[in-house]
C-alpha cells in the first residue's frame, strides 16, 4: 500500500507542476493495456482533488481482429465498474494507410488523435490525456535523435500540447516508469490486456524497445530515467534560450546578427505559433534569409510561408480554407481508374469510368473527354505555366493570369490542385471570393473530333473513416 500510496503522490505533484488537471470534463485514452489502464485507476482516484470529471474514450484499429474488438470490450467494463461514461470508435487502419500511402504507424496515430478530439467535441471536454510513460518518453528521444534532431526535437514529448480544434492533450504519467504503473495494477489485483502488435519488431518503435533499449540496459541499468532527464534538462535549456529571442516582428539585419543556434530556434518559434517544422524546414529558411532578395518567398511545412520585405523577415499562416490542396511542387500519378487521390484539406478527387460513389458528399462532377491511354496526374503549378479555358476555342492565357481573374488568394496559388492529361493541364479547383470554383481546360471539356473517352471526375469532402458505436457509449 505505501508504493500505491507514493505513486499517487509522484503523479499529483508532477500534474500540479504543470497544471494538467483542472476543472471540467477529461477524456482518457483507454486501450487496455497497462499504461492506460493504470491511468484510468490513478486518474480516477485523483480527479475528485481537481474536481476533474472523467470520459473514457477507446478506439478499435482494426488490426487485430476479434482481439482488438475484446479490447474495447474490456475497457468498457473498466469504465462501468468506476461508473464512468465511456465512449468506443473503431477505424480500418490498414485500409486508411494504404490509401493515403503513409506508414500504419502514422496512420494509427492520426486517426487515434482525430477520434480523441471528436469524442472531446461532443461532450464538451477541453482536454484529453493519453498514457504516455517514462519509457515512452525515452523511446521518443532515441527515435528523434536516430531520424536527426535538434533541440526541439530533442526534448521528446512534452506533458501538455495540443490537438486540432484546440483541444490540450496531456500526459500525466510522463515521468512515471513502466514498473511503477505494473506494480500498482498488482497490488490492486488488476490484468491489463496484452496487444501482440507491441512486440512487432517491424515497427520502429518496437525496434527500440525491444532490441536497443535492453542493450543500453546492459550497458546502463538507469539509461531509461536518464533519457528522460534528459529531455526534460534540454526542455528547460530550450525555454532558457527563448529569453533571447529577438522581439516581432523580426528584422533581417538583426536575423543575421545572431548566432545560428538563436536564428533556428528564431525560426520554430515565429509569429503563426508553430513549433513542428522539421530541421530541413529550418535549415532551408536560414538560407533563404541569409540569401534572399526582398519580395521572394518561399513555403516551409504546414502552410506556413516565409517572405522577406526590404527590412523584415516575414511569416504567415496560409488560412485554412475549406478547399483541396497540395504541397507546392508536389506530383501524383494516376496509374488506374477509377481512382481516389487524397487532397489535404480532407478533400479527395474521384475518378471514374463509371457513376460517381454516391457514399460521400461530392462538390461539382465534371465530364472529361480523355484521348484513351492518356496519363493522368495531379500536380501544383510551374513557372511559366499557360491554360486554355474551356470556351476560349482553344486560346490560352497565363495561369497566373487565370489565377488572378479568378481571385484566387495569392498564397494559396502553389496549392491549387491541376489534372494534368499528358502532362497538359486539364482542371482545376481552388478557392474563390465566392466559394469553390473548378475550371476544365479545351479540348477536354467538350465532345472531340478525335477518339476519346468519357471520365467522371468530382471532388468531395473526405472524412476519417471512423465509426461511433452508438450501443457501446455509457454515460
């Protein structure tokens, strides 16, 4: 009892540290495995101190099948047994991450984070915490210094950010160690559940823990505390170093004064409040404004863009129209029909011999006239670039100058999305003052002289293919 007493004890100090409970609803991460389930127990034993009222919240990756289904199963029970509501989803992470041809690591945390924020939505909580643990933190550390890191990468994972919407996503176990969270479950009787997919050595992830990580043991029985001391030593660095930061906006000759260390964290730490640029994104903006002209800009990640004025170093976040787009100088290839070609924004575009899908709301459908084994592609646009508007016999104009007659925002042109038949552009969609426009190009727009053949193209909204059990929601 005094270990359960003095676990409770570690993670109220380190919540009131960093101020991650408070009043209001809180949603908990649940799969059933031993750091989530611990969390449940500690938090709920807690929460009454911080008047904190809690919401289960489980998801179903779909990648175990009937083991992961028991899974939501067994934190149902969990959370009917604290008397606590809890909610299910369950999502086809394998089919969700070949079709936006990212990893399943990256799409399991993608569509887990998008359904922690949606349940947060429905039952008004502005906050969700996960599960993460002392291990994890020193997991993260080694796989951000493996991929190349600098110092923001190299503070590992932080106990509180933030998700889309505005949700704060907390970690209240961040400096807890895995032994500590079994030992608690013993003493209490408890058996969490064991996910076989943890011991996949495909994964990177797992790599480290399973084969890295216990070398490092071998070599230092403490590495995993000290990893994670040192990312919370290179934390406290890292807000040492913000003290001199230079005031906004920034000017370029005092930019260039600085010592490079000052100039990146200059950079990660501009005015759209952004932190998750990646260290080419860094290195690529200290070149620009060290090399630059005035008037040139250039697009870093996550819509930001960066520009120099005669005396300024200027940044912007692109707004977040409700419009497809894609990274500038980006190209996919369309190799069959019918298609689905992801667009950001949580647009796709549809292509299709046939019917268009009737599953999901569709904006616009067009008819395209396509010489037969024609390549397709979407791509963004170059330098130079000429359209032809349908209804023009053919005549062509400058795509800037489309762009401008149009009225598309200057800053979002590098993302218009352009169907390309034989490399020559055939459509488009982009954001105008009044709402979403597409234009298709001559000849495809109409009936040709020449063989064609009849695609259907449209553009809908894309949702994250996760399902809300309604029968599995207890409150």
């Amino acid at each position: 009892m005094p270990r359960m007493n003095g676990l409770l004890d570690r993670v109220r100090r380190y919540c009131e540290q960093h101020n991650l409970l408070d009043e209001g609803t809180l949603i908990l991460a649940v799969s059933g495995g031993v750091d989530s389930l611990a969390m449940l127990r500690i938090l709920h034993a807690l929460a009454p101190e911080f008047n904190t009222r809690l919401h289960v919240a489980t998801l179903d990756h779909g990648l175990r099948g009937a083991e992961s289904a028991a899974d939501a199963a067994f934190v149902r029970e969990q959370a009917v047994a604290l008397d606590l509501p809890v909610t299910a989803g369950a999502v086809d992470v394998a089919a969700y991450a070949q079709d936006q041809r990212i990893g399943i690591e990256a799409a399991a945390r993608r569509v887990r984070y998008r359904f922690l924020a949606d349940v947060a939505e429905q039952v008004g909580a502005r906050i969700v915490a996960t599960a993460h643990q002392q291990e994890d933190q020193a997991e993260t550390l080694l796989l951000h210094l493996i991929r190349g890191a600098g110092l923001t990468g190299l503070r590992g994972m932080q106990p509180r950010t933030w998700l889309p919407d505005g949700i704060a996503l907390i970690r209240p176990l961040l400096d807890t160690p895995r032994a500590d969270l079994e030992a608690f479950l013993h003493e209490r009787g408890l058996t969490a559940r064991e996910d076989a997919s943890n011991t996949d050595t495909r994964f990177t992830r797992n790599r480290i823990r399973h084969d890295v990580l216990p070398l490092l043991h071998a070599i230092n029985p403490a590495v995993v505390g000290n990893l994670a001391h040192t990312a919370e030593t290179l934390t406290v660095d890292y807000d040492a170093l913000r003290v001199m930061l230079p005031p906004l906006p920034l000017r370029r000759d005092t930019f260039a004064a600085l010592p490079l260390a000052i100039q990146r964290l200059a950079i990660l730490n501009n005015p759209t409040r952004t932190e998750n640029l990646s260290r080419f994104d860094v290195e690529r903006a200290v070149g620009f404004i060290s090399n630059g002209k005035t008037g040139e800009q250039i697009d870093l990640s996550n819509g930001i863009t960066l520009a120099l004025s005669f005396e300024h170093i200027l940044f912007n976040q692109v707004p977040a129209w409700d419009a497809p787009g894609l990274p500038a100088g980006t190209e996919v290839s369309i190799r069959m029909l019918p298609t689905n070609v992801a667009l950001g924004g949580g647009w796709e575009a549809c292509i299709t011999r046939d019917s268009v899908p009737d599953h999901a709301e569709s904006y616009n459908i067009e008819r395209l006239h396509v010489p037969p084994d024609a390549r397709l592609a979407f791509r963004t646009r170059r330098r130079g670039e000429r359209f032809a508007p349908h209804g023009m016999d053919g005549h062509t104009q400058s795509l800037s100058d489309t762009f401008t007659n149009m009225k598309i925002p200057a800053v979002w042109r590098d993302r218009v999305p352009l169907l390309t038949i034989d490399d020559q552009i055939a459509a488009f969609i982009a954001p105008t003052p009044k709402g979403l426009r597409v234009r298709l190009a001559h000849p495809y727009g109409t009936t040709s002289t020449i063989d064609t053949e009849i695609l259907l193209l449209c553009f809908r909204r894309r949702e994250l293919p996760i399902a809300i059990d309604p029968s599995f929601m207890y409150t």
